[in-house]
C-alpha cells in the first residue's frame, strides 16, 4: 500500500506553518514535506517536528527568491556559489529535522544565458550537491516541472532528467517524478514509473486539470496506486496539491489507502 506524505505548502495553508503540522496528525498522515523551512528557525522547527511524531521525508534546496520568479538557481552560471551555500544550509536543516532527502529545482535560465553554458553549469552544481549530500547521508533528487505552469523552466521531462542523472553519474542522484507534472508534458505514467522505479527516489501527486487532489480530473489513481504496489515501490508518495475546498475536505481519495 503506498505511502502518503502531506505537503504542507499546498495543503492546510489555512493555518500558520507550524500549525499543520498537528492538522496533518489529524488527518491521519504519518508524514510530511513541503517546499522550503529556510524563513523558519531550524530549532523552533525541529520541535514541532518531534511534538507532532511525523516524519519530514522531503524539501528543495534553496530555490533563491521565489516571490521575484525564481524557481530554482542550479542552471545559474553567475549563481554557483549560492547555489553551493544554499546546500549546505538545506544539509544543516535536513540533520535537525531528520530529513534524508532534498529536491533540487533546475530554475529558469536568465535572458541572455547560452543553454549549453546553462546546461553544463546545472551539471556542475549537481554533482556538488550529490557528492555533498551522499557525505551527510542524505539523497538528492531532481524534479522536472511543466512548462506550461513554469515557462521556461529548464528541466522540464522525465527524459530529460534522466539525461541529467546520466551525464552526473552520481549513485545518490535520482529523479523525482510528480505525477502531475509528468502528465502535463508526457503521460504514459503506469509505464514510466515501471521502467523508471529503480531510478525513482521519491513521487509527488495531483490531478490534471487543476493540479486539485485525485478524484477531480482524468488521472486514473487507483489504476496508478495498485501499480505502484504491483511493481514494489517502497517510498512516500507527496500530496503536492491545491484542495478544491478546505483541505479537510479533500481526503475522501484518501480512505481506501489507509
């Protein structure tokens, strides 16, 4: 049976942060994630972390200013060494929260950047980040988003990803696959994670249209859920999606899988 994990930027943001922690408890969820603790204080953070008994499974690395458009700085030549800080910060943070995965977000290449000098400089930094969070004990995984929600952004497919993964060749390097962004751009789901799985370190889900939770668009979650067992995966499975209403009301989905 899969493994859900709530993501706490998408769901229950009708509380303070530290507060859905408990609200995810309550509803039954044995774990978390969410996009970035950096505004918060690692201690203060941690705490609430151990009152609520959840595990933190996942969070990106620093994605540098996200309110100015960024979504991510790994692809930055004139960037790397925020990029090289950014991830000792998120190891720093994983340690106290006993998180032992971190997401990096390729970004957007500024105007004017050649998409090889892009390309390459995105290489460099994840083999850093790879070679620096296999020393800590922690995996690092890369996520492809959809252009049609994050024009432009750099990594934008599974087979894109993978090439990356390749060409990186590092072992602590694997990909994550977000269900909604994969069909937004590729589908083929069932036989991707298939073929993919022992490449997969980590899957995020919502539904397409809307990117609301499963049940309210054309992905078949069942069908997608028993194949999950079918092939053996083993990890979480992030809720990474807007609730149509109140959070508490979007977990109907949810019952059969508890």
């Amino acid at each position: 049976m899969p493994r859900f994990a709530a993501n706490l930027s998408f769901l229950f943001t009708e509380r303070p942060f530290f507060e859905r922690f408990a609200a995810a408890r309550a509803a039954g969820f044995g774990a978390v994630e969410f996009h970035f603790p950096y505004e918060h204080d690692p201690a203060a953070l941690a705490e609430v972390v151990l009152t609520s008994s959840l595990d933190v499974v996942l969070f990106n690395l620093s994605a540098g200013d996200w309110a100015a458009g960024d979504r991510g700085i790994a692809c930055h030549p004139r960037r790397i060494a925020e990029f090289q800080d950014g991830v000792g910060q998120a190891i720093d943070y994983a340690r106290q929260l006993g998180c032992t995965r971190l997401n990096c977000l390729a970004g957007i290449p500024p105007a004017g950047i050649d998409p090889e000098k892009a390309q390459q400089t995105l290489i460099e930094n994840l083999r850093f980040a790879a070679a620096v969070t296999q020393r800590a004990g922690i995996e690092l995984v890369i996520e492809p988003l959809n252009t049609r929600d994050t024009p432009g952004f750099f990594v934008a497919t599974t087979r894109a990803a993978l090439a990356l993964i390749d060409t990186v060749g590092s072992d602590n390097l694997r990909l994550q696959y977000d269900i909604y962004h994969a069909q937004v751009m590729e589908g083929d789901l069932a036989r991707t994670l298939q073929e993919q799985l022992p490449r997969i370190g980590h899957i995020q889900l919502a539904d397409n249209p809307g990117r609301h939770e499963p049940g309210s668009g054309e992905i078949n979650f069942p069908f997608l859920f028993q194949h999950l067992d079918r092939i053996g995966y083993t990890g979480w499975v992030g809720c990474e999606y807007k609730p149509s209403g109140r959070s508490e009301d979007s977990f109907a989905w949810l019952e059969p899988w508890r």
